[in-house]
C-alpha cells in the first residue's frame, strides 16, 4: 500500500500557513528523500504522515506498518527500552505465560511470536546495542544510543514503509554505515528527511518542500544539486537582466523628463512671443504639467514592477549565494607548534579506566586542517577540551601555546538564549560601532529589522550559526583556531553550504571532529586522529 496524501495543508496555533494543498505520493519500494530549508515544514509534514499530528485540510494514506523514527526522542525519557520499541506488551504475555499464566488473552497479545526477545536483542546487537537490557530507561541513553534503539525498531518490526527524520545527527561512522546498507537492501519504502549527502546520494529521488509546494527531481543528491545550480545560473541571468532594465529605464525616464522639461520652456517663450493671453498660456502649462506628470507615472509604474520582480528572483536565490562570509587570516605564521601531545591519556574521577586503549602522541601547528575521528564514546569532545585546555592531561603530557579560538559546537552555544538577536550582536560589539554599523552587518548576515527583537532560543541551528559569524565579525575576532565538534548537525543542506565555505575560505587552523564526511573533505581536512576507547572509560556522553 503507498502513503498518499491529497491536498494537505497545516497552519500554527498563531494562524501562520506552514505549507498548503501538498500532494505526494510513496509507492511501496520507494526510496525518496525530503528536503529543504530550516523551518520549512519538513519534521511537521512527517510527523503527520507518521499519524502523530493531524492536518488542518486535505488527507493522509498510510499502510499499516509504518515505522518512524523521530528526530528529537526527549519524550521517551521515561519509556523502558521494551516501551520504546512498542514490544513491552508482548513481553509481558510471554514472561506471564513462561510463569504458568495461559489466560486466552497473553496468547493473543504474544500472536505466536514466541522469540520476540531473541529478535529484539539480535536487532539490538547488530545496531551496537549488544547486551542492552530491554527494561532500560530510555532517559540516560546518549543521543547516539537512542537513534540506535529506534533503528534497530526497523529490522524487528519489518515494516512496509519507513519514515526517518535525520536518522545521522548522532551516528558515528559506524552506525552511518550501517544505516547505509539498510536503506540499500530494505524491501521497503523509504521517506527520509537528512542533511546527511552520503545518504542522500543513495536515494534515487529527491522531493524538495518550499513556500511554492512540493518540487520532484529523479535523481539523487548530486543530480538534485545540478538542477539547482542552472536553476541559480538562471535566477542570476534573470536578475541581471532585470537590473539592466532598471537602470535603461531610469536613465531614459530621466532623459524624457529632461527633453519634456525644455519642450514646456521652448513652448512657454514661443507662447509670449506669439502675444498669447495669460489665462491661455496658463491653462497650456496646466496641460504640460498633466502631460508630465503623466509621464512620470508610467515610467514609475514600470520601474515598480520591474523592482518587484527583482524582489521576487532576490528571495528565490538560496542564503549560501546571498552570504558571504570572509574572516581575516590567522596573526600566527603557519607551521607554528600550537599543541604537543606526548604519551598522553586521561581519567574521568569515577571511571575504571584511562580514557584511551593507547595514550596519544600527536603534534598541532598554525595552519593545520585536523579531522579527530572515533565511534560514539571514544572521547572526541574530551580530547577538544584537553586541546583548549579545559581539561589537563591525567598521564603523559600536552603542551600548549597560548592561543585565540572559537569552539563551535553542534548547539552553537556561543549564542546566550535569554537574549533577542539585537542584544547578542550588541554584546559582541566590543568595537563600539555605531549603531548603524551594527545593524547594517545584521542585515548583511540576513537578519532584517523585523528579526532583532527574536529571542535566540527561537532560533534554528542554521540561524544560530549565521548570528554566531555575525557575532564574530561585529567583534573582528578571527581566531587563531576554529574547533568545531559536529557543528553540521542539526543544520539544513543550505547552512551547511554556509558554514562549508566560510570555514574553507579561512585561512587558519581548524580542528573538527565530526562524521560528515563531504563536509570534511570539503573544508580540506588533510590530518586526522582515530580514538579508541577503553570500555567504561568515561562517565559522560561522549560523541
């Protein structure tokens, strides 16, 4: 049975249109992806197809095993692992009747699948959950652990048709994989919203959401983005053309009113030479001034028109074209030691073991692109808070220069969320611009005046990271060092783009972990690091 839905539309508690009369169809075997930008609609759309919300118009067809894996699991904190996966009923006819309990209604609700357990612990275990007990509270699990849990839902329940939103935010390079070679070999149809380009190029359709509706490209991702750079070649040439237009009809407007102007003057002497009366000459000019002023209004009208025009090929152009972003380059010359690390591990107080199987031995210089890699636990984030000095080193030894960076982490916590836009940009105006400054660089950030009271913790991750480069470039802070820890994740394709090219462009260090493979090798990471872990090795959620 396909999902199909039929003129849907959905509109906010604040009477705001989210999108309207969407049709799409997923036929069984369907690989699709769903993609535009932030705030566009695309969680919301899927949480509908999922039957977790309801539309304010048109219909939604969907078969009866559908599976969907959320993007934000908060609400399943105080679910049990069993409670999570939907299995907890059947575990409890089974163990109920393995106690001697045959009541009529624990075979029913058991349905004769006896090795539910078996298969919930093997689905487990081939998505790295080895030895997870299926009485587990969800809330403790790492954000990585419960993607992990709800993928493995997919292979247990082998459903028709499957639903993932952002199923990559918190995988590591091995979950990644096998998310890979599920969506390959499943039977299923598959809808997935992602930023994920790897997956992406997997899928052999993409289907973009946008205030215009739902757009079909058969293709995948790389076919997808060719399409949309003759669309942007196109909207370019559009926009030149009218701009040309614009400028003729200003000139010639000017030009009109000039030649009109000494048309009324050649006329008015001509008038009092002839010995016309005033009463007549006075009602000529009244006629000339009609005829101007009539003028003026077509050539007004036209240049209108042709701004609005403007206007509309303007929005259509995607942020990455509309921003550019260029920090300074780094004060420190290249190749300069910035950090050595010697034999080097560490210990959290109430973990068993040392951080890592083997100390690490690493050396950092000025100008370096540095990739840390590892699985999901293997200590990334506690490496880049030894490397900034958050940290000390428990054995061995890290050396460290003193110098200037900026961490970027996935939540973009260089944004305070008590604040509006206007006052964060304000607390980063260490320069004492004046006020029209400020705002002229908020504005070139693609922050407008109707923005500046929103508070930031209604931002989106792709505008969070936009404001954060704003912030810095208020400041004429270019660090020494850009360390960021996942910073694509929970970004749109269009802010990664964003944040690909500025941090590609500058001309420092950089020091990344994250499992975005394109975007490493599209910012140029030469180097790179690979942790492993000693189990129970760390008390906090590591990436």
């Amino acid at each position: 049975m396909s999902i199909i839905i039929r003129d849907l539309s959905y509109v906010h508690s604040d009477k705001e249109v989210l999108f309207q009369h969407l049709n799409l169809t997923v036929n069984p075997g369907d690989k699709m992806a769903l993609t535009g930008n932030n705030g566009c609609g695309k969680s919301t759309l899927m949480r509908i197809i999922a039957g977790d919300l309801s539309p304010v118009g048109g219909t939604v067809t969907r078969p009866e095993h559908l599976y969907y894996v959320p993007q934000h699991f908060g609400q399943y904190d105080n679910r049990t692992i069993a409670q999570a996966l939907r299995i907890d009923h059947k575990l409890e006819a089974l163990h109920a009747i393995l106690n001697g309990d045959v009541s009529e209604k624990h075979f029913t609700t058991l349905d004769d699948d006896w090795n539910i357990e078996e298969r919930a612990q093997a689905a487990l275990a081939a998505w790295g959950m080895s030895g997870t007990s299926l009485s587990r509270l969800m809330d403790g699990l790492s954000g990585g652990e419960k993607t992990r849990i709800f993928l493995a839902g997919m292979e247990l329940h082998s459903p028709t048709a499957v639903l993932l939103d952002e199923p990559t935010n918190h995988l590591d390079t091995a979950g990644r994989k096998r998310l890979y070679e599920f969506v390959q070999r499943t039977s299923a149809a598959v809808l997935i919203i992602s930023h994920d380009r790897t997956l992406l190029n997997l899928l052999p359709t993409i289907c973009e959401l946008s205030s215009n509706g739902l757009t079909h490209y058969g293709g995948n991702y790389d076919f997808f983005k060719e399409q949309k750079s003759i669309q942007l070649n196109a909207l370019q040439e559009q926009m030149e053309e009218k701009q040309k237009a614009l400028r003729l009809a200003r000139k010639t407007a000017r030009e009109l009113a000039e030649q009109k102007a000494k048309q009324n003057v050649r006329g008015e002497k001509a008038a009092i030479k002839k010995g016309i009366p005033r009463i007549m000459m006075g009602a000529m000019k009244d006629k000339a001034e009609v005829s101007t002023n009539k003028l003026k209004s077509v050539h007004a009208e036209k240049s209108e028109k042709l701004q609005q025009e403007m206007q509309s090929i303007r929005s259509a152009i995607p942020l990455a074209e509309k921003l550019k972003t260029n920090f300074s380059a780094s004060a420190l010359h290249e190749g300069k030691i910035l950090v050595t690390a010697t034999e080097m591990n560490f210990q959290y107080p109430d973990a068993e073991h040392s951080m890592w199987q083997e100390p690490l031995s690493f050396q950092l210089k000025s100008g370096d692109r540095f990739c840390i890699e590892g699985n999901n636990g293997s200590g990334k984030t506690t490496l880049l808070k030894l490397i900034c000095g958050a940290l000390s080193a428990g054995s061995g030894s890290l050396e460290r220069i003193d110098f200037s960076f900026v961490y970027l982490d996935q939540e973009y916590s260089l944004i305070r969320n008590e604040l509006s836009i206007l006052e964060q940009a304000e607390h980063f105006n260490r320069r004492l611009l004046p006020e029209h400054e400020l705002k002229t660089i908020l504005n070139r950030y693609l922050f407008p005046v109707a923005t500046w009271n929103k508070s930031c913790s209604l931002l989106s991750g792709g505008e969070k990271m936009r404001l954060s480069f704003c912030c810095l470039m208020i400041a004429d802070n270019t660090p020494d060092a850009f360390i960021l820890d996942e910073p694509t994740n929970n970004l749109d394709i269009e802010s990664i783009e964003i944040i690909t090219a500025t941090i590609r462009d500058y001309a420092g260090t950089v020091i990344a972990v994250s499992h975005d493979k394109e975007f490493l090798r599209e910012i140029n990471c030469m180097k790179n690091l690979l942790l492993s872990t000693n189990p129970s090795a760390s008390s906090q959620k590591e990436k």
